[in-house]
C-alpha cells in the first residue's frame, strides 16, 4: 500500500469550509482516527502541519530527512534541571516516519494500574486484543528472526545471553523484515498504510496546514482555524466534530492556545535515555544493517538496554561530548556500533503555549531516580557490552570518554552520574492529556472526549495515562481504533434515539446523571412489577430521556426497548421543545443539575435557576401533567444544633451558590404550581450514594480505606443520608400520590447519623465485602478546619469560583439533618435500605463495575 | 536580516566554529563544497531553534564573535588560528552550563552534517582502507 507524493493529499487551497469531522494530525493517533473514521462513510478532514514528503524514497536518518520530516530539524529542547533532546516527526505520517519502527503491546500491568489510578473505563486486555491484532495484520508487524541477525545485534545478544539476562527480540511494522532499516518502503508507516486507507476511504488530507486553535462555545467544538504555511492565510473550517492528534507535545499546546486546559499538559511522561559506543575487534557494518532488534527485560520496566539506529553522523554526536578524547576513533567507525539504556521517567512535566507564537514550552525535571536508573542503566549496558566482547565503551557523558573494563561500568551505578554531565534524549512522550474518570488528572473521558465537550477529542499519545515503559506506537494505535469506535457507535446510537416515540409517557431530566439512570434502571427492571414501583404504575412506561451533548449514556443503553434518548440541554430551548413533542399529559421528572461546577458557580445560575426555568415553561407548554423537581438540602444550610432536624416548614437559609441556586429553582417550581398549568412536587434528598456514583463518592470509600477522611472535632455531627434507591421511591410516590400536588419532601434514610458511625459503616462494610481492614486510627482534625475552609470556600464563591475540595471540607464539620416523617405520612414512603445496606450495595457496584476503591 | 534569522556575519562565525570543531582548524582542510554543506546545515538547525530560545542563541553568537576584542583587540572569525582555539575550548570546556550548551549544539550539529555527508561516507564506505579514508579526511579520521 504505497504512496508516492503526487498520489495523496490536496493543495491547502482547497481547503473545505466544512466537514463532518476533522482530524489534526496525521500520526500514529490521527491517522488511525482518519482511517478508522473514513471506513465508516464520515466525511473527513485530515490536517497535518508538516509537509508530504514521500519517505519511501529517503533515508529517514539523513540529514535531508532531518531537515524536512523532524519538528525544529530535530531540535525540540526539554527544559528542566537538564535539558534533553526530543525528536519528533513533522510531516505526513508524523513520528512513524522517522522512528524505527518498533511495535510493542501494552504492558498487562497497565491496565490495571489504568484503572486504579486513573479510574480508565471499558478498558482490559481482552477489549484491546482486536485492536492490537489488527494494527499488527495492517503494518505487517514481524520479527526478524535470528538467522537473518545483523552482526551488532548478535554480538549484544551473545554478551545477553553470558550473562543469563532476559530479552526479547522487537518486533516491527516492516514489510520485507530482512531489508535494511533505509530501505525505501519497507518500513510500515503511516504515509504507507493508513493514510492512503483513509484517503482510499474518501478522506481528504491537506499538508502544509497549520492549526491555530480549535474553535468553541460552551462545551461544543465548532471547527478550527488554521493557516497554510505557504502563505500563512487564515482560513476556517467547521465541523461537527474535532480529534486532536498532534502528539504528546503538540496536542496539548494547541488546546491551551484554544483555552482548553482543565489537566492538559500537566501530566508529560517520557522515557529518557542514554546513548553509549561500542568498539569491537570485528567488522560490525552497522550503517549497512537493520535496526537493532533486541532489548534487554531483566531491568524492565525501570530500565530498558538495546541497539540504536547506526550512522557515522550519530556516532559522531555520541562521541561528541569528548570529542578531543575520542575524535581519532572514527578512524575504527566500521568497528562500532551504537547502543542506548533508557528509563521509565518518574517525574511529571509540563507543555505551556507561548504567547504570540506557536512556539511550545516543554519542562520536565528529572528526579534522583532518574539520575539513579540512568547512571544504572548505562553500568548495565557497558556490562553486557565487554561481555559481547567490546575493546571499549564510549558513553555520551561528558567527563567520562572511554570505559574501559566491567569494573569501571559498576563504578558508574555505585556512584550516579550528575545528569547534567549526561547527553539525554528521548523519542517516547505521552500522558499530557491523560484519558479516564479521574476529576484530578484525566484531561478526557475513558474514551477520549474532552472533559467538558460534547465533540472535541483527543485521540493519540496524549490520552496514554502514564508511561507505558515501552514504545508507545502499539498503544496509541490500539487506542485510537477503540476511541473511534466508540465514536461511531455512540453517534449512530445517539442519531437512532433522536427518533422518538410520538407518545412518552415518563420524561427525565439528567437521565444520564447518578439519580437519573439508577431511576431509568429501576423503571426498566424487573422489580418494577412489585413493591411500591409495582403499586406507582410506572415501571414499564415509555420513557423520554434528555442527555446531555456531553453526556454518555451508556448505563441507560441498556434499557434501550423501553428507553429512547433526545440529545440536549436544559439552557437549549430548542432541544426541550424536541424533548417535550408528543408529550401531553406525561410526566416530568426534572434530576437535571449541577452540584459541583469544574470552576465558575455561574454554572448553577445556568443549569440550576435558567435551566429549571426553561424546563418549567417548556413542560406548560406541552401540557405535562406533573413535574417532580430534584432539589436539595442546600437550600436550609446547617442545623443550627446537634439534634435539630429539618422538616418542610424549616425558612429558607441557603449555603453558599448552590444553595442559593437550588432555593431560586424551588421559588421558580411553587411559581409554576401556582400558575395552575401544571402540578409540582419538589423533593429534597440529602447527601446520597449507591449505583452509578461518580468518581468522587468512590474516592470518599478510598480515603476510608486508607485512613484519610477527616472527621472534624468529635465526629457528632450529624447528616442525613439517602441510598438512591429510596430516592427513587421519593420520586416515584411524589409523582403518582395525588395529594402531593405542591408538596415539598425531605426524602432520604430512615434517620441522621453521626459522621463517626458513618466512618464506622463504612469500615464494616469494606471488611466485610472486600477484606479490606481499614487502618486503626483514623484522620481527626479539629472543627475549626471546617470553619476555616468554610471561611475560603466563602470568599472563593464570593469572587465565582468554586473548588468542590474545600466546599466538601467546609460542610464536615456541620449537622445537615432532616425529618422524613411528612413524606412518610403523606406518600407513604418507606426507605428500603438502612446505611449498612446502601453502603454494602454501592461498594458491591464499585467492585463490578470497575471503579477501584 | 529577518528577526531570528542569523545574518551573515552570523553564518560565518558558525562556519569558523564548525572547520574548528571538525577539523581542527578554522583556515584550512576541509573541501568547500562540504564545508558549505555542514555551514547550511548547522545554520539551518540554529534557525530551527523555538523562537524563544533562538533569539537569545543569535545574540550568543554575537556575543561570542565579539568578546575576544575585550582580551585580543580583535573579533573570533580575525583571531589566529590558535588563539581560536583556546576561544573556543574556554566556551566548550568552561565552567559555564550555557556555554557548554551553546557550543555543543554546534558541534553536534556539524558532526553529524560532516560525517553523513555523501562525499564523507563515500570515504567511509567499507573496502577502502582507513588510509584511503583518511585521504578524504584528513584532518578528521586520521589525526
């Protein structure tokens, strides 16, 4: 699947206004997504800065080569406590056309990790073998084999093997695997494969174009912006959707550029490395050989030692660093061959945008261990090379010319070398927009959509969580084929819900949310034919759900029979009007809200007040019967002591914006209900947790575990709580009791709880389900804490911003408890489930459902 | 001059730098046609360089020609071959981080342009002896 320049790509002044789905980039990542989205009859633009070379006729190596495929000639500086050399691609085909083309599968002991720490979804070894396999069919990964063994590579395999290490030969997405690593057209890149399928596929690929900035508006990519080098106009181009696939590097800088930086470009990992010459008493005919093929596992993943990409250019560089010392040694070039050991890097760096420029800050710092698995990993290699037989070993380490003997290699990993003696490079980076559900480190969704976005998304290296500690082409490929999937899959899926029944019967509001979907799950489930559900008359009703562009209803799919979905916004009057069609006469359950704003309250004036408002008008509007409106405790504040509870006719005290929020959207219900066009019930559920809880709840059973939850002064405070499933039994019975007509309740378990037994429940429950026994001692701290965060929670709120930790904080030390004996008398409620039984289930939908506590 | 592109003064203190780094001397040696090679070449990364950092970079290189007038009386590229030397070994040897860097980026650079050019590997091809090779690079392979 060759291409040659003229056969691909279309001059930059044909470019589109608009396209269905644009793709910047045309790496490992972008590619991928082009092809992938291609295949599946989207209409795709594919943008790539650099220019279209045909690199099957030219030395990737070269001078040429690194003049016009690598970013700044090959000059793209890593700042930090050393500076370290980053080479990357810039041209059709990205970094795949000038790297060696190796293909490693993801490490098993990522996934887990992924999923632990980064709270990475819908993602496992057997999810991702297709993904592999298909890569490895499609680039004709293949190893070498032994027989067909270049010199330099055996020499280093039979010092390996003196010395009992473990190592594997690499395979790689080469055609021909006996062709030499210059070979025009052997190596498997992406201008040799999948662009030309992409292309194939009725992609259009535009070169030479530079993007500016991704165009948006309230969470919705609307294009981007883009100049072409060659005349550096301006041009715009919409789309329904953006994937992002610049690189590690560039990804992250371009969405800063466009203002988009909630954990991007925070989290940079790379595997730094270090590169030694060896000289042996035989011919080694590097520069004729393929790529080195072997890399040493005994040290992995900390360390990793292999063969590197031999020119006399490069061993020239290598030598570089004692130059006067070691020029006369390219005299023995034909003796020589070259070789790196590399590290998984520990530290995190960071990408920024410079201002006026495209220009890209990249700082990271090495740590002590960094220096330490370096100095290591070079004694390491300088080991296994005398044992191949080397006459010497000419590290690129400034001070240090020539090894020559095991003992002074050993020295080396007894006493580090400064890193700022040592010549670094790296061609690995990732993880500057890591993917997963983790609110303090995931730039992106388990899928790769924009935190925050309903179409912009990342799609290669970036999205990788942490370092793989092996070359990350596999991965990224492997990601980007499930993302783009994922993609299709939640478009069409998306696009057959908007179809909607002529008739709903039950409408909601925030289905995808925790409360929505565990009440989408109850009125689908078989329990619906019994108990109070069975008694309400409700389960088996058609239900209308509106989801949120940014939303992924994935737990409600399942219920796709009875449940159809109507893609939109509660500040959209425009897609409620879609929402409300046919409905007359249904009823409304409005659980659409924010509780914790990414930054801005004036995100709960929006969703909370505007939002209901709309809701509100649109419902009388289209004749619906009841409205049963979500509100909160927030409204009340704190009881003012101990043992005083909340009941219904408790005055307004709001905490905070929330609470503000909440209070105008209940004023907003009793004005609706007083209109007489439409009857109100508002219920008022506390703190809850059960099925579908987010990450943050998740987090509150993970600081139990490890001892960490505060508890502040005696731990008497107390606070209502509310499994979700008596939630739902709330809304249920306010929805179908006749009497409730503009109605409040306090709906949550049967009784407050002092924080203490809380923490206590807790600890149980995690012994007794998990095994788990959480430390002794817990975390007190005085109740002053909650004062004082309540104090900064209060002028942060004061200036619009809003941080969700130190809210939380503030709350902790105060009582927030409620009376549920109204609801109980007047609809009859009865909570299911006691806090050991809520808590038990919802740390049994954790462990199944993949969220590690 | 465009800003953040080298002037020719510029490009012939590189080139000095580059003969000296190379070969071992700024004045004779290396074929022109070469010699221009790793000069464009070295050139041509320096103007690679980020913007934010080659603006300060040109203004070493300025700042490198002229600084010997403060010790010699005269600019780099009019010192005596020797006295360029030892110019030189103070930047790439010194005490100095940004020095070392200043000089070692050079010097990487046109190694590698050097040695990868044709002319060179051609000289460097197997079956000719180190002294052929060494014919064709005098001042490098064989010193």
């Amino acid at each position: 699947m060759s291409a040659s320049e003229e056969q691909i790509g279309l001059a930059a002044e044909n470019l589109p206004a608009r396209a269905q789905i644009v793709v910047v980039g045309s790496g490992a990542g972008g590619a991928t997504t082009a092809a992938t989205l291609a295949g599946e009859g989207y209409d795709v633009v594919l943008v790539e800065e650099g220019p279209n070379v045909d690199t099957a006729t030219i030395d990737s190596n070269s001078v040429d080569a690194i003049e016009r495929l690598y970013r700044n000639g090959g000059m793209t500086p890593v700042l930090g406590n050393q500076s370290i050399a980053y080479v990357e691609g810039r041209c059709v085909g990205g970094s795949t056309e000038i790297n060696s083309g190796f293909w490693h599968r993801l490490p098993p002991d990522c996934y887990h990790r992924w999923r632990t720490d980064f709270l990475l979804e819908d993602f496992g070894p057997e999810r991702m073998e297709p993904y592999f396999e298909r890569g490895e069919r499609d680039l004709s990964v293949s190893l070498l084999g032994r027989e067909r063994e270049p010199q330099s590579s055996g020499v280093f395999r039979r010092g390996i093997e003196k010395l009992g290490w473990g190592y594997v030969e690499v395979p790689r997405c080469q055609k021909d695997p006996s062709a030499s690593a210059f070979s025009a057209g052997a190596k498997q890149s992406m201008r040799q494969t999948y662009v030309p399928k992409a292309i194939a596929s009725g992609a259009r690929l535009f070169a030479g174009v530079s993007v500016k900035r991704v165009l948006h508006d309230q969470g919705r990519a609307l294009g981007i912006e883009v100049s072409t080098n060659g005349n550096g106009h301006r041009h715009t181009i919409r789309a329904d959707a953006v994937f992002v696939c610049g690189g590690a590097i560039q990804t992250p800088a371009l969405l800063r550029r466009s203002g988009v930086k909630r954990n991007v470009g925070n989290n940079l990992c790379i595997h730094p490395m270090i590169k030694a010459a060896a000289l042996f008493e035989e011919d080694m005919a590097a520069h004729a050989s393929p790529l080195p093929m072997y890399q040493v596992k005994e040290f992995w993943p900390t360390i990793t030692i292999g063969g590197s990409v031999f020119t006399p250019g490069f061993l020239a560089m290598i030598l570089s660093d004692n130059w006067e010392r070691n020029r006369a040694m390219m005299q023995q070039w034909d003796r020589m061959a070259l070789y790196y050991a590399g590290t998984r890097g520990m530290s995190r760096g960071s990408i920024r945008g410079i201002p006026g420029d495209n220009g890209v800050l990249i700082r990271y710092d090495m740590t002590e261990a960094d220096q330490r698995n370096l100095s290591v990993g070079l004694a390491r290699l300088g080991e296994l090379l005398f044992a191949a037989g080397a006459k010497a070993v000419f590290p690129s380490v400034r001070g240090i010319p020539v090894l020559h003997s095991v003992e002074q290699c050993r020295a080396l990993a007894r006493n580090y070398i400064p890193t700022s003696l040592m010549n670094l490079s790296t061609v690995h980076a990732f993880s500057s927009c890591p993917m997963g559900e983790n609110p303090d480190f995931c730039a992106t969704d388990s899928h790769g959509r924009v935190h925050g976005f309903s179409n912009l998304y990342v799609n290669d290296a970036s999205l990788i969580p942490d370092s793989p500690g092996v070359n990350p082409q596999g991965t990224t490929m492997a990601i980007a084929m499930r993302n783009s999937e994922n993609f299709v899959e939640n478009t069409r899926r998306a696009a057959a819900r908007r179809v909607v029944h002529p008739h709903p019967e039950i409408l909601i509001t925030g289905a995808p949310g925790w409360l929505g979907t565990r009440l989408v799950e109850l009125l689908s489930s078989e329990r619906g034919a019994s108990g109070w559900l069975g008694r309400s008359l409700l389960a088996g009703k058609r239900v209308r759900c509106l989801v949120h562009p940014t939303a992924d209803p994935q737990h409600i799919d399942r219920h796709a029979e009875k449940v159809e979905f109507c893609v939109g916004d509660v500040a959209d009057p425009d897609s409620l009007r879609q929402f409300f069609q046919g409905a007359e006469g249904a009823l409304l359950f409005h659980g659409a809200g924010i509780i914790h704003p990414r930054l801005w309250t004036r995100e709960l004036e929006r969703v909370n007040v505007t939002g209901t408002r709309q809701v509100l008008d649109a419902a009388m509007a289209a004749g619906i019967r009841r409205v049963v409106a979500v509100s909160s405790n927030s409204p009340f504040g704190n009881n003012a002591a101990p043992d005083e509870v909340f009941t219904e006719d408790s005055p307004y005290h709001p905490y905070m914006s929330y609470g503000r929020s909440k209070r105008e959207m209940e004023r907003l219900v009793q004005q609706a209900q007083a209109s007489g066009r439409i009857e109100t019930v508002i219920i008022r559920p506390p703190w809850f947790y059960g099925p579908h809880q987010p990450p943050r709840q998740t987090l509150f059973f993970r600081m139990i575990k490890e001892g960490r939850f505060p508890i502040l002064g005696n731990g008497e405070q107390r606070r209502s709580m509310a499994y979700v499933d008596n939630i739902c039994q709330g809304m249920v019975l306010a929805a179908t009791v006749a009497e409730a007509s503009g109605r409040a309740y306090w709906i949550a378990d049967e009784r407050p709880y002092p924080i203490h037994e809380i923490v206590a429940t807790v600890e149980e429950v995690l012994e007794e389900e998990l095994g788990i026994r959480p430390p002794a001692k817990r975390l007190t701290l005085p109740s002053a804490v909650g004062d004082f965060a309540t104090a900064v929670d209060g002028i942060l709120q004061f200036a619009g911003v809003y941080n969700q930790k130190v809210h939380v904080l503030g709350e902790m030390n105060k009582t927030i408890a409620c009376s549920i004996a109204r609801a109980q008398a007047e609809l009859g409620y009865q909570p299911e489930f006691s806090l050991r039984e809520g808590m038990r289930a919802a740390v049994r939908w954790c462990v199944e459902n993949g969220q590690q506590i | 001059m465009k800003l953040g592109h080298l002037s020719e003064a510029q490009e012939v203190v590189l080139s000095k730098i580059a003969a000296l780094v190379i070969d071992g001397s700024s004045t004779a040696g290396m074929d022109d046609a070469v010699q221009r090679y790793v000069t464009r070449f070295v050139a041509l990364q320096v103007e690679n360089i980020p913007a934010y950092l080659r603006l300060p970079y040109l203004l070493a290189i300025t700042g490198f020609q002229w600084l010997p007038l403060l010790r010699w009386g005269r600019p780099f590229t009019h010192l005596p071959e020797k006295a360029q030397r030892d110019y030189l070994k103070l930047w790439s040897d010194g005490p100095v981080g940004v020095t070392r860097d200043f000089v070692r980026l050079i010097r990487g650079c046109a190694l590698l342009a050097y040695f990868d050019h044709p002319q060179t590997r051609l000289a460097l091809e197997p079956g000719r002896g180190v002294e052929d090779a060494g014919r064709d690079l005098p001042r490098v392979a064989v010193r």
